[in-house]
C-alpha cells in the first residue's frame, strides 16, 4: 500500500518540476526554441472580421468627431452614362476618434451623386476588438462599374485576430450595401 | 381716397419694409453642432490657417447649392479653433444664416498674421441690422474671441 503511494508522489513531483514550455518565468532556464505543430488558430478557425463591425445612419457627430476625421478620400463611377456617383470615406485619428462603450468609431462613409443637392447615404463605422491601425487599413476601389470600401483589421495585432474584411458597396443602381445588408439608395 | 395716396407716399418715402434685424437674427454660431453624414458630404474644401504656436483657425464652407437647412436657417461653414497635436477639443461649430442669398461659396476670409488667424463673414451687401458680420479670432496663446469679444481658451480657463 506505501510503495504505490510512493511511486506516485515521486511522478506527481517531477511532473511539477519541469519547467513550462510556454511560461519560462523568471529564474527558468532559457530554452532554444522548440518546433510547434501550429502558431494558433488556423485561418478558417478564426472568428469573421466583419461582424466586428457596424454602420450607424443616423449618429451626428459633434464637432470634436469632426476635427478628428481625416480628408476625404473618393473613388467614382458613371452611372447610365451620365450620372457620375462617388463613394467617399473620412477615418477618424487612429489615436484620437469617438467611443460608445466597447465600439469605437472608425470612419465616416457616404455615398452621392454630383448634381447639387443630390441624395447622400452614409453612416459612422464602428469597430469593436479590432485594431484598424494608424495607416486606416482601407481600400477604395471600383470593380466592374461598382464601388467598393474595403475595411481590413491589422492582424499582426493579436487582440485583432480575425479573417476577412468589412465591405462597404455602391452597386450600378445607387444602392449601398455594407456587409451585404442595404442601407439606402440613392434616388 | 385720400388715406390712399398718403399710404402710398408714405411707402414712397421709407422704400420696401426691411427688418432692423439684430446679428442674432441673421448670423448665428451653433458651438454644440450636431453634424450628420449627410452634411459632412456636402462640405467645400476646408482651409486652414495657423495662429502663431500650435494654434490654428479652419473653415470648411459647404457649398452654396448644397447648404443644410434646419429651421429655416443655413448653414454657411463648420468653423474650428484648435491645438495642433494636442487631443484637446476644438472650439467653433456651424455658422447659420437667414440669408444665405448674400453668400457666395467662400462665405468667410479667413487670414492670419504670425500671431492670430481670424475668420470674417463676406456678405455680398452689409447685412441689416448686422453691418459688421460674424467674425471668429484665435491668438497664438490659444484665445478665442467671438466678434471681438472673449470667449474661451483652447484646452484651458480663460
């Protein structure tokens, strides 16, 4: 009965001794590095992107949220040969930018067409667990007659680990859509 | 017959009824601006100008085709006071009119000199009631004044 509970004790003990592959700490023995299966999650097992996003229509912002929008940038197309219609995005200071709890703000995005007075659709985007970084990581573009804004966390940023983009879209007939849900057209 | 003719002099003698109308009533500075996208989207190209230090005066017209009304003003210009580099809030807001028709698409001159930039209404005719217009002035030590009187300071006390 003793000598069991011995050669456990003595396998319990050196199990505790070993020093942690991961934690190392203080007074650890510096180890070289040791070949790993995986580095993380792969890239399928990652949560999506774009639902670290959302678009509000109907939030002003004040004048402080003004000043912190950087120039407008815009990208356009002709509609119907005539119309020409313009997505434009304004990024909030990577540093310096609005918050509603754990949603901060990241830009503002409309779109319109060029006659005077023309109907405008847009919204404030917000980001939640992101980090969109101080370049604005996004991308304007026009694909096959059709606008595109192109939101991409940076992922060297481990707390912004996620796969895929948050896109914002202008088709042919004036109406936006961001992540595939319409927010308006314009008439 | 009579009472006519004198109406009619009357008339003649103090030329089409114009209100002696107070700046207030024409020219009007919302410092707590709610902007919507839609306004951000029909702003000119905004200006800046620095005020000596860190201290700089901006103006973002909105185009004269396109300016926002609410409540049967418009508005001419988001206008900023502010610190360069500094998170600290800008001052200014939306400048509205009751006649928009005398501004054109640069309703302000905004100038500087090394130690303050100041923003001037340019109504196309002195506005009634209101001959010397809207004026907002930053200095280099961060001071805001509104029509020549003191408003606040940049990211401090007065």
């Amino acid at each position: 009965m003793v000598r069991p509970l011995l050669a456990l004790l003595a396998v319990l003990a050196l199990a505790g001794c070993k020093p942690s592959q991961n934690q190392g700490g203080m007074g650890a023995p510096a180890e070289a590095p040791q070949p790993q299966a995986s580095a993380g999650p792969s890239p399928a097992d990652l949560p999506e992107c774009r639902r670290r996003f959302r678009m509000v229509t109907d939030r002003p912002l004040s004048l402080d949220d003004f000043s912190n929008l950087a120039a407008a940038s815009s990208v356009s197309t002709v509609r119907m040969g005539t119309d020409r219609l313009t997505l434009s995005y304004r990024a909030f200071d990577y540093e310096d930018h609005p918050d509603d709890g754990a949603w901060n703000g990241v830009g503002v995005v409309y779109a319109r067409g060029d006659q005077a007075g023309a109907p405008v659709v847009g919204g404030v985007i917000w980001a939640s667990d992101v980090e969109i970084g101080s370049s604005g990581g996004y991308a304007l573009e026009l694909r096959a007659d059709e606008l595109y804004l192109t939101l991409t966390p940076n992922d060297a940023d481990p707390p912004a680990r996620c796969r895929g983009s948050y896109v914002v879209k202008l088709d042919t007939d004036g109406v936006l859509y961001a992540d595939g849900v319409k927010v308006g057209t314009l008439q | 017959m009579r009472g006519l003719f004198i109406g009619l002099a009357i008339s003649a003698v103090a030329g089409p009824a114009v209100a002696a109308a107070a700046c207030g009533d024409v020219l009007r500075l919302d410092k707590a601006p709610a902007i919507k996208v839609e306004d951000v989207a029909r702003l000119g190209a905004e200006e800046f100008k620095d005020a000596g230090g860190d201290y700089y005066l901006s103006v973002a017209p909105f185009r004269s085709a396109e300016r926002p009304e609410r409540d049967g003003w418009r508005a001419l210009a988001i206008i900023k006071a502010g610190e360069r580099g500094l998170s600290v809030e800008d001052l200014g807001g939306i400048l509205w009119t009751k006649r928009p028709d005398q501004f054109g698409d640069k309703p302000l001159r905004l100038e500087a000199t090394a130690t303050k930039a100041r923003a001037t209404t340019m109504p196309r005719a002195p506005l009634a009631g209101c001959p010397k217009g809207f004026s907002i002035e930053i200095d280099s030590e961060g001071f805001v004044m509104i029509d020549g009187a003191k408003w606040k300071r940049v990211g401090g006390p007065w």
